[in-house]
C-alpha cells in the first residue's frame, strides 16, 4: 500500500470508528428492581409537551448511583442512552424519533445502577404537539452585577439544535471607565430585518435596524423624560412606542428579592422610524406609564400605568425608595388611528391596584385572543420578586387567570408567545432563586397551557454552573444577519438626534363604563424592613 493509499486508509478507518462512537447504544440492564417512582431528572423534563423540531431534551439523573441507561421508544424506534450520570442524545436520531411521535409521545424509561446492582424507574412520556415552534429565540445574558458594566451580550440561539451565537457584544466597543450596557432587544413580527436594541452609557444611543439598514439614534428631546426604554413595534406602521423612565435602584438588607427597581417618572413617546421624530402618547401627571405593547391589528395600544402622588417634592427618589410597595400597577389601553396617528383616551382594561396587586410586561398573542402579563404583590420590576406570577387575559370577556402548569414559587416574568401563539416563553428563577432561565409552555387551542420546560442545552448540567442570566426572551422566526462587527462600527460613531413634534395628549376613562377615571391618592404605607 503506497504513502498516499495508507493515509486515505487510515482516515476512512478514523471515520468509522468516531461513527460507530457516537451511534453506539449501552445495553439496558437484564436484573433490575423496580422503583415505585419516576426518575429526578434536571432539567424536569417529565410529562412535558414539546414541539417536534426541538433540540434534543439531554438531561442528567439525580438519583442515587455511578450510571445510567435511559431508553427512549416510539413505536418501532427504540434508541438507549447513558454517559455516567447523564442522558445525551444523538441529534439525528431525535429527530428521527420526533418526526414519527409527532401528536403522540416519546415513552422514557431510566435505569440506575452501583456496584452492578441496577433499579428501574416508573417510566415518564414526552409528548410531541403537532404544531412546530420558532427556530430561533434571543436573550441578553448578564451576570449578577448592580453598578458595573463588564461582560453583556444579546444572544440568539437556534432551537433546533445547539448552535449559539452574539448578536452584540459589549466588550467590543468599550470597557471599564467606557462601559456599556445593553438591552430591550425588540423584533417587528417576530422578523429580524426590522429590529433594535439600546445602548447606554458609554457610547451611548438606541440601535435601529430599519428593512435591514442601521443606524444610531438618540430619542432623548428637551420635551421628553429620557431616551426610549421599553419598546414595541408596530406590526404594520414604522413607528415604535416608548416608554421613557427616570429609573433607580435600591438594595434589601432583610429581603429574598435583595433589590428593588423603581421608575420615579415614566410616561410613552412614539417614535417615526422614518423620519426619526418622537411625540407623547401620555405623560399624564401623577401616572408612572410603562411596558406598551401593541394588539396583533395595532389597533391598540396596551400599556401598564400605576397612579402615585409625591408628598415630598424635595428628594422624589428617597421617597419612593420608603413607599415602593404602594406602587400598583393596572392595564390600560388606548386606540390608534393608523392614519392620523393618533391615539384615542385611556381606558382601564383590569384594575389590578384595586385588588392590591401590580401588573408588568402585557404581550398580546399573534391572534388577538390572549394576553400575557406578570403580576405580583407591587412595582413593575417583577424579575426581582418571587412572588410574580404569569398571568392571561381572555381579550374577548376580559376574564382574567393565573397560568396554569407553569408558575413556581420563585420569580416568573418577561412573558412572551410565538410566532403561531402555540408556545410561551418566560423567564424563570425556579432553578436556584438567582439566575433567570428560560422556559417554553405549550399553548394548545383550547386556551390550556402545558406544563414548562427549560430550553435544553447540550450538557444537561450547563444551567447548574452557567453564571449568567437571561433576560427578555424573545421568539424570532429567523437570525439576525447583521454581524456584531457591523453592529460595533455603527456604535462608535454619533447619534443621530431625533426631534421632538408636539401632539394632544389624552386622559383616562373606564374601559367598561366610558366614564372618565378619578384616580385615588396613594395610602400610607407600613414601616418597611430593609
């Protein structure tokens, strides 16, 4: 055999053998006890629906033992498992098994053993929707840190399978003394081609992607409060609804939540992709305005608004820092001519303050049914309260209910749908208390949410040692194009400043009854421990 002939030889033979490791199966064990419970496995993936173009579910065994050996069947396909401790699945032969349980379930069962003694579990199913989900979503991942600004990235993930990339990344424009925090990463009907994101402090100015073009802007006017916050595309017009916030934080000494955010002010511009030209849509006194969302049709624009009355009109933020759990939040919406552009009174949609509770982030599903909102005991910033919940509005009766299947005692917040309304995203602290993870529910048509499960990753134990948070999940039907070097090179240079054009600004009437809405004053609140 030539020189030439043996390397092709030995290639070919390296080749095989890689393929044989890696479709090679461990045998499931012949003697085994049976156990009268089913496995503890992280992440939770039993009796869960999951959608037939999901990534593999790769989980690790938390059960007493050295290995274990998961069998995975659906029908005729049968396939096993078992690295030590954790479950990793081939990908093609997932997607094998998915695309023949598709409206059905995939059957698990797992085996434990020590010492060549082995224990059989209750065996779980996984069930497979028939309806798909998005490929790709996108998050910002941040670590715990209150005054600094190190290491920020908007990120999206394909689904699908495990491949993840930065869509920006902070580090590459400025450090340290120029540091630069990132967030409100907002699509346009869940494409990507019109898209933003802010950039502030060091280099600071809004990202707008505008038919797949950039530009910097600055939305901050002398008539406006700040810079655009919270955002919310349109889903036919090129404009975008703002909220602009006069923001700070506080820190728990005796608290789970161990930080408040608190907006001091807040009210809701409108900005013109086009002619880069923001105006009001309310900036009512005494009214913190925040979280606008816009209906499937924009015909509507929701938002969240909490009444409060300052006492002290020296130091705003110190006594907002004292009576921040007499900060309530409703839903209120308002009608928007998309001719004219103009917007019509403020309605009350779901009086939540009366009930002594605070509602945050409403997101309307893509036909127009549903509504999605966190709520909780008080404030806006439910990310940091373990009591938050996700909530859902019936938008034809009004009727409001706290999702079912997928709450926890921790923080639930940042909920989202997808692109076909069968499948909510949300941000979870459930694992641990202190990094938010993102969880997918499925939605079916009778308005019943399954229970959640966390987006998998390749190493089933990834979420036990990744130390950062995932903030504002959002579903994308494709990925952002740009790269983050384009993004960077658009950064560095200079804002282009918007203008400021003077609108008639409504007031507040009741959603029900049309009367306008005499807001009470905010009580006294009781001592607060901190």
């Amino acid at each position: 055999m030539n020189y030439m002939n043996r390397i092709n030889y030995i290639a070919i033979l390296t080749v095989a053998v890689l393929m044989v490791a890696c479709t090679s199966h461990p045998s499931v064990p012949a003697n085994c006890s049976q156990e009268d419970k089913a496995p503890t496995i992280f992440p939770d993936y039993t009796e869960v629906t999951i959608p037939a173009n999901i990534a593999p579910m790769n989980f690790a065994v938390r059960e007493a033992g050295e290995e274990c050996v998961a069998r995975l069947s659906c029908g005729t396909i049968q396939q096993t498992y078992g690295d030590g401790k954790k479950v990793v699945i081939d990908e093609d032969e997932w997607h094998e098994l998915l695309k023949a349980a598709k409206g059905g379930q995939i059957k698990v069962e797992v085996f434990v053993g020590k010492d060549g003694s082995w224990k059989a579990y209750k065996p779980f199913n996984i069930y497979v929707a028939e309806e798909d989900i998005d490929e790709y979503i996108s998050y910002r991942l941040i670590k715990p840190s209150y005054v600094a600004y190190e290491l920020l990235t908007i990120n999206q993930r394909n689904i699908t399978n495990f491949e993840e990339k930065d869509i920006y990344n902070n580090m590459m424009v400025g450090t340290e003394a120029t540091g630069q925090c990132v967030n409100c990463h907002s699509y346009r009907n869940f494409k990507t081609d019109n898209m933003q994101f802010h950039m502030r402090q060091g280099l600071g100015g809004t990202m707008i992607v505008k038919d797949n073009q950039i530009k910097k802007i600055n939305l901050k006017t002398d008539s406006t409060l700040s810079a655009g916050v919270y955002p919310a595309w349109h889903p036919t017009e090129d404009v975008i609804a703002y909220s602009t916030n006069s923001t700070g934080q506080s820190f728990h000494t005796k608290d789970k939540a161990k930080i408040e955010v608190q907006d001091t002010k807040s009210d809701l511009i409108l900005y013109d992709v086009v002619k880069d030209e923001v105006s009001n849509i309310s900036c009512q006194p005494n009214e913190l305005e925040v979280f606008p969302a816009w209906d499937a049709t924009g015909d509507y624009l929701y938002f969240c608004s909490a009444h409060f009355e300052y006492r002290d009109t020296v130091a705003p933020e110190t006594e907002m820092i004292h009576r921040y759990k007499e900060v309530l939040y409703s839903l209120y919406r308002k009608s928007f001519d998309k001719k004219t552009r103009e917007f019509g009174q403020a309605e009350l949609i779901y009086d939540a303050a009366s009930k002594q509770r605070s509602v945050s982030l409403p997101r309307v599903s893509p036909d127009n049914k549903y509504m999605l909102f966190a709520e909780g005991d008080f404030g806006c910033f439910h990310v940091w309260h373990p009591h938050a919940d996700i909530f859902i509005m019936d938008m034809k009766t009004q009727e409001v209910r706290k999702v079912e299947n997928i709450n926890s005692d921790q923080s639930e917040s940042y909920p989202t749908w997808s692109s076909n309304g069968r499948w909510i995203m949300f941000a979870s602290r459930r694992d641990d208390g202190n990094y938010t993870r993102p969880y997918i529910a499925y939605f079916d048509k009778n308005g019943k949410a399954h229970k959640a499960f966390e987006v998998p990753q390749k190493d089933p134990n990834f979420y036990t040692f990744q130390g950062r948070s995932y903030n504002r999940p959002e579903f994308m039907i494709e990925p952002v194009t740009i790269t983050p070097q384009e993004f960077a090179e658009v950064a560095k240079q200079d804002p282009i400043q918007c203008t400021f054009k003077s609108t008639k600004v409504s007031s507040y009437v009741d959603g029900s009854t049309g009367a306008s809405v005499q807001k009470p004053a905010a009580t006294d609140s009781a001592a607060i421990s901190r």
